[in-house]
C-alpha cells in the first residue's frame, strides 16, 4: 500500500458535484492498493499515519501527531498511486490490486484510523472525484508498506 499525506488546514472531495468528505486542520491521504497487500499492511499505514509527528509544536517543530492535534483524515482511494511509467509514455497499472481487494483494504484502513481515534471523512471507491486541497505548510509525505515492513525488519519496532 502507498499513502500520500498531506497536512491541510482544510480539504474537500465531491463527485457530480455532490459534497462527499470534508474536513478541516488534518491529513487529505491519497491511498492506493497493491497487488499482493493484506490486513498488515493496512494496519502498518494506519498506524503510522495517525502517530507520525508532523504537526507543528508550540515551538514550530513537528512534535505532534493527527491524533495530538485532534485533527481529521479525508481518505480518498487512488489507485494511480501504482503507476509504473518505466516504459514508454502511458503509465502501466498493472501493480495497482483488483477494485475488489482495493476496496475491501481502503476501508479496512479508514476503520483502523476509526478505531485508533482519528475521525474520518471518504471519497467514493471508483468514482471520479474533485479533491480541493488546502496543503498547509505544504507538507507532503508519502509512506510506503514495503519500505516501512524492510525498515521494521532492519532496525527493529
């Protein structure tokens, strides 16, 4: 699984024109399926996302979590986050995981979230959707399961 998160001040999706998610200060994370991702991967992102400290402190330092912060998640699932663009000039899904298995893992991830105390707000799976982003900072960090799992088993929990 891959996740862009970025930090926003406020962030919206709509779909034929339809309000579906919107939030406030939090993270907008843009989510997308593997071939071969599973329930550990969803529950390493989920975990990551809502403790990584990249809200700012009283002393402007990134000392603070979503969930320190109090703030939101929009989750929007997008599965170009698997674009191989390795040959020619049309980018190759063929990493991205079957709608079915995506699906099931975007929410399997909001839920994680759900449970660990972060509030969320969603796209619609498969729709084609308008993401208004108000990145604050900006801050943009992209999380990675494959890279997370090697760095976990290289330097420990």
């Amino acid at each position: 699984m891959k996740a862009v998160l970025q930090r926003v001040s406020r962030a919206r999706v709509t779909a034929e024109g339809r309000v579906l998610g919107e939030i406030s200060r939090g993270l907008v994370i843009l989510l997308g399926v593997a071939q071969g991702d599973g329930e550990a991967d969803a529950r390493l992102l989920a975990t990551k996302t809502a403790n990584l400290r990249i809200f700012a402190d009283a002393q402007s330092k990134f000392n603070l979590s979503l969930l320190e912060v109090g703030g939101k998640a929009l989750v929007v699932s997008q599965f170009t986050l698997l674009a191989s663009a390795r040959r020619g000039r049309r980018p190759s899904f063929d990493e991205a995981a079957p709608p079915e298995l995506a699906e099931t893992l975007v929410d399997r991830f909001c839920q994680l979230l759900r449970d660990g105390g972060v509030p969320i707000e969603t796209g619609l799976f498969g729709a084609h959707m308008e993401v208004e982003i108000h990145n604050d900072g900006p801050v943009t960090i992209v999380l990675d399961s494959v890279e997370l799992t090697k760095s976990r088993r290289s330097h420990g929990p």
